[in-house]
C-alpha cells in the first residue's frame, strides 16, 4: 500500500480509509499479518498488523525497515500511446505499470480512434490513475506511474526526457531495429517512446515529431497492434537492464 507519510517510528498507523477498506475489509486481514508499505521516500517495509480499530477506522502496524531491492526500472521510461478505446487503455495503463514504466501519456493523434471531449478528460485520467494505483500495489512498485493526457500530438514535446523515440513500423521494414538497441546502449537516463494508433502515425506526425528530436525506431519485422508495441519496448528495457 502506498502511504503518504514518511514512516518515522516503528509503530505506523494506518488511516486513510481507502486502504484501511482494503486491509481491512477485502482482504479481511487480521492481528499478526504482514503487509507491505511504500512511503514517500520509495522505500518498502514489511509491517505486521498490532490491532485493527473497527470505531476508528485505523490499523496499527509495526514497521521494520526494508531491506528489499527496489522494483523500479533504472531508466526513468515514459510511453506515450494514441487514444484508444476504453478497454485497451485501461490495458495499457495496467501492464506498463506492471512492466516499469514511470510515466504513461494518451495522446490524440491524427487517426486515434478515439476523441475525448474535454468534459470527460479529469475523469478518465482519474480512472487511468487509479488504474495505475492497484496495479502498482500489485507489483511492489515503489512509485505510482503518473498517467497524463495530451489533447495534442504537439505537446508531447513538453514530456521531453534524455532520448526520445517514435515506434515507426516504417523504419522496422528497414531494418533499424539496431538503431533501439544503439540507443539503449548509451544508457539515458530518461527515455520516452511514442507508439501510433492501429491506423500508424501520419508522415507529417513522424516529421514533426523527428525535427523536434524524436528519432523513429523499428520494433522488428512483425508489425504489433497499438497496445502490443509499449509492451515489447518495456520488455526489452527490462532484459536489457536488468536481467
Ligand atoms: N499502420 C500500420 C500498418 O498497418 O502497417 C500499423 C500500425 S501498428 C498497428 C500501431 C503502432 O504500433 C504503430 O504506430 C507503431 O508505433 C507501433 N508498432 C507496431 N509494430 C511496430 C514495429 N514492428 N516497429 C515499430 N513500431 C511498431
């Protein structure tokens, strides 16, 4: 559970009321169980349970510092994908957490399939983050990935890390697959990818996003679909920096 107070003491109390739910009434732990606490400082403790206050609504725990490997990727990474429908991006938004990823952006692009109308962007970004939440608790992930929306392509550029890279099948049907594992072997610090819808990016899109130092990158010979592609390029980071 993430908890957002640094954990001073050996004895933490937990009592924000979402989590005090799931403790409590979902999972139906009891005295004498471990669960495990994320603070702002992104350290993981293993906390046993001492009483679960039903009137307060509060779970005492004894806390004893970790001692646990952080989970997180090396490389700060941000995948940045074109709208989707709501089932696909509530996927992607859920297995590149599980996958690493620090930041996820939704983008509107030429021919995304989907257009959300302003009214409804703060909910569906809020729904997104929450999606992130649980599935970072689920992969003892020391951060929750922020997910953000840009209504504009263009904008993307505000995002900017270290290395930027656009997934242009265009480019894996030349062959530059080599170009990826080049610049993964200079070890940026921070990377973001950006992946097309199904219909692919527009050539201007590509040039656009090329002139502001996006460099295209093939993903290999097979052409993925939309949600497929983040989630090779996280594997691949991952066996390239941690395994
Ligand atoms: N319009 C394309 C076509 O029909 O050939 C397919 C687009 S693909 C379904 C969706 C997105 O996934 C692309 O815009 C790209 O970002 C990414 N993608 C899929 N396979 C890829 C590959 N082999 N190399 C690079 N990017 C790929």
């Amino acid at each position: 559970y993430f908890v957002n107070k640094v954990i001073e003491k050996n004895n933490f109390i937990i009592d924000d009321p979402e989590t005090y739910r799931h403790v409590a009434k979902v999972l139906r732990h009891k005295k004498g169980d471990v669960i495990y606490l994320v603070d702002e400082t992104e350290t993981l403790f293993e906390a046993t349970i001492e009483k679960i206050d039903a009137d307060e609504r509060q779970i005492s725990t004894n806390v004893s510092k970790s001692t646990f490997p952080s989970t997180e990727l090396p490389v700060a990474v941000t995948i940045a994908c074109s709208l989707s429908k709501k089932d696909k991006i509530e996927w992607i938004t859920q297995k590149s957490t599980e996958l690493g990823a620090k930041t996820i952006i939704f983008f509107d692009s030429k021919y995304s399939i989907m257009n959300w109308k302003s009214n409804v962007i703060e909910k569906k970004v809020a729904r997104l983050q929450e999606i992130a939440k649980n599935a970072a608790q689920q992969s003892k992930r020391r951060i929750i990935p922020k997910v953000v929306y840009v209504n504009k392509l263009k904008d993307l550029v505000n995002y900017k890390a270290e290395t930027n890279l656009i997934a242009y099948e265009e480019s894996a049907k030349q062959g530059e697959i080599s170009l990826l594992a080049q610049t993964l072997n200079q070890e940026p610090k921070s990377l973001l990818c950006a992946f097309g819808p199904e219909g692919g990016f527009s050539p201007d899109e590509v040039d656009y996003l090329n002139q502001a130092d996006f460099l295209s990158v093939g993903l290999g010979p097979r052409i993925m679909r939309a949600e497929t592609a983040p989630m090779y390029f996280l594997s691949v980071i991952s066996y390239k920096y941690e395994l």
